[in-house]
C-alpha cells in the first residue's frame, strides 16, 4: 500500500536518487530507527537520538521500530519522517537542543529509488546533504 502523508509540503530541500530497489532503501530507513549516537562539540558531549514515523492514514505518521518490516506493507511511495533529537551532556544535568525534522518522500523507480528531502523547520545545524549522506551511510 502507498503509505503517503497530505501533510508532505510542496518544496523540497534535496533530491536525488539511490541506486538500490525500493524495499532495500525502506530497510535501510528502518535501521536508523532508535539509533543513538554521540560526538562532541564547542558545547560539550552531544547525544543524538534517531526517530522514524512513517505516513499512516494520510493524515498523520506511526512510530517505526526496528524489525517492523515495513517493506513488506508498503509499495511505490512511502512518506518518512525522521527526527534527530539532540541532547547536550552535562554534569549538573542534561539540556536538550533543537529537534531537527526531515520529512522524506520515497518513490520507487523500477530498480532505484527517488528520494525528497525537507527540512521543518530551518534550524542550523543539521540539513538535507547530511540527511542525504545518513540515508546514504546506512545503504552501505
């Protein structure tokens, strides 16, 4: 089922297109589900936690798990979201940073697959070529 969003804006910040099937690219967009990672800046110690949702009843998104299976349930389109929720260390207590939101849609392409890529809203930091190469890291 084609597992698109109402909500998807009309723009896009990026788009290219991956050199693997459809279901191999869902796959991939469901291992970063629950990922954290850690590295460090001027700040201090950031935390980064990973959250992916995809369309469901085109008005709204669902949280996805690792091991869901989503490629299984979804065919042609798919519209992700994905949140990094950033969180900086600290001693005297952790402070959480801005949210970054990338909405993401997925078309398939025969044996490659078209991606868009937006983000909402426009915070520095994190954008749409570092999403790309996220996406990308996670095909390899």
């Amino acid at each position: 089922m084609r597992r698109v969003s109402y909500q998807f804006p009309n723009r896009c910040d990026l788009e290219f297109e991956a050199d693997v099937p459809f279901a191999v690219f869902l796959n991939a967009v469901e291992s970063l589900a629950g990922r954290q990672d850690n590295f460090r800046t001027d700040a201090g110690p950031i935390k980064r936690e990973v959250s992916v949702f995809l369309a469901h009843d085109r008005l709204g998104f669902e949280k996805i798990e690792r091991g869901a299976n989503i490629s299984k349930t979804t065919t042609d389109a798919a519209d992700i979201l994905i949140t990094l929720t950033d969180t900086l260390l600290k001693a005297s207590g952790n402070m959480p940073l801005n949210d970054h939101r990338f909405m993401i849609r997925t078309m398939e392409k025969g044996a490659r697959t078209e991606i868009f890529i937006t983000k909402s809203p426009s915070i520095e930091g994190f954008d749409a070529m570092d999403m790309k190469k996220m996406i990308l890291g996670a095909l390899s």
